[in-house]
C-alpha cells in the first residue's frame, strides 16, 4: 500500500513537472498565469508542486488541472484522465473533459429556463402594476368622499367635517447590530490552505498543517479564503462555531456576530 501511495505522488509530481516546464517555456510567471485564468497563485503552485491533494478535494483538483492545462496549450483531456486514474471515484461522475463543447441539450435547457424565467419576471411585473394602480385609485376616491363630506351650521354655513389624522405605523425596524471587536481561534484538522484578511488587510496566505491553532484579534471582520473548509474549526469569542462548510470557500467572513458565507 506504502509503494502505491509513493507511485501516485511520482506520478502526480511529474505531471506538475509537465506544467512548470509548459509555463516556464511560454515565459509566463505564476502571477501572469493567476491573472489570465483566474485561479489562486497558491493553487497553481501546489498543481506543479504535485501538493494539489494536500490542499484541495480530487473534484476541484480536477477542474483547475483541466483549466490550467488548457491554457498553457497542453493536452488537458489526457491529464485529466491520468489523473482520474489515480482517483476511481472521480470516474463515476458524469463531467465532460472537453469544456468547448457542452451538450446540445444544455443550451436547450439553458435557453428554456430564461424563457420561463423572463415569463414569470414580466407576470409578477404586471401584477404589481395592477395592484398599485388599484391601490391609488381607492386612496382617490377616499380622499374625494372626505372632501365632500360636510355639514351644514345652523347659520347656514357649510363646514368640512374634519377627519382625525391618521396614526403613524409603528416601525418593524429593529436597530442594525454593529460589528464589535472580537477574538478568532482557528484550529486546523487536516493540511489546508488558507489565505486570511483582518479589516482589510491581507495577514497571511499559506498551507497550515495539521495541529496548527492560530488565535487573532480584529476591531470588524476577518476574511478567508479555504482550499478545504471541513478541515479547519472556527471559534468566536471563546465558542466554538465547528467548520464552516465542506471543499473550496472563497471567501468566508467572521465578525463578532459569527459566521457569514459569502
């Protein structure tokens, strides 16, 4: 079993080989590569490192192998499928190689949709006409009747009938809570790779090990981006908030009110 595991990470290392040596002959640099296909330069350097397992699940390794690939003009469909040969479960999943061509039937599927969806956009559009309109017209007419409505002084006098204002409704509107100075303990399960933020300001971006437990203090928010979200705890203000999802979460936010995916 120990010789199988060594065997798939030679393999898996020289297919990083292969893309280094792929970039490094266009002349691009990591940063370049980030810009034009839009994938975390610590992705692409765990892809040619052959650490892409490490910090990420096989599905998404998957994809970003199949987009680097395809970039640096090398035959993604053939490492894909040598890397699906490492993982037989990624066999089963019913996903093209080729991203040029899609099914027919999704475009009809997809074109479909926007029909229904554009339909019931314009029937809820028409709707709320109707019932606005019907609202200002009975405000008009209530409006007439009072203004018409009077009565007559023994002097002959016609006098409007006052109406009694209107009371105020009653706000629903609790007050915002405001983001208040907290502490955030993240305590890492598995190797992962996380990049953080505090108010603003990129901290760090590297792969934690297993083990690892950093503590931080922000004023409003902390930011990350996680290669693995099941791998790492988070907690708030000394309570636990458990892990905040499962695969790559590109940017969750912790605030002294909790966690919010965004």
């Amino acid at each position: 079993m120990a010789n199988v595991k060594e065997d798939k990470r030679a393999s898996i290392t020289e297919m990083g080989e292969r893309l280094r040596q792929a970039r490094e002959k266009k002349g691009l640099t990591i940063e370049q590569a980030q810009k034009h296909t839009h994938i975390h330069s610590t992705v692409l350097t765990a892809l040619e490192d052959g650490r892409c397992d490490d910090i990420l699940t096989p599905n998404y390794v998957k994809s970003f192998l199949k987009e680097y690939a395809s970039y640096l003009g090398l035959d993604h469909q053939a490492l894909v499928s040598e890397y699906v040969s490492f993982h037989p479960e990624l066999k089963n999943k019913n996903i093209s190689l080729d991203p040029g061509k899609p099914p027919e039937r999704s475009y009809l599927n997809l074109g479909r949709m926007i029909r229904i969806a554009r339909s019931v956009v314009i029937f809820f559009l028409v709707i709320s006409l109707i019932i606005f309109v019907s609202v200002k017209t009975a405000e008009f007419f209530k409006n007439s009747k009072l203004l018409k409505k009077s009565s007559v002084s023994r002097y002959g006098k016609i006098e409007p009938r006052a109406s009694a204002p209107l009371p105020k409704a009653a706000s629903n509107k609790s007050p915002a809570v405001k983001n208040a100075p907290f502490t955030m303990t993240l305590k890492i399960r598995n190797p992962v790779m996380v990049q953080l933020k505090k108010d603003g300001v990129i901290i760090f971006k590297r792969v934690l090990p297993k083990g690892a437990e950093e503590t931080f203090a922000a004023n409003r928010s902390i930011n990350m981006f996680v290669g693995r979200a099941e791998a790492i705890e988070i907690t708030v203000n000394g309570k636990s908030l458990g892990a905040p999802g499962k695969g790559v979460i590109r940017n969750i936010e912790v605030t002294s009110n909790g966690v919010n995916i965004k």
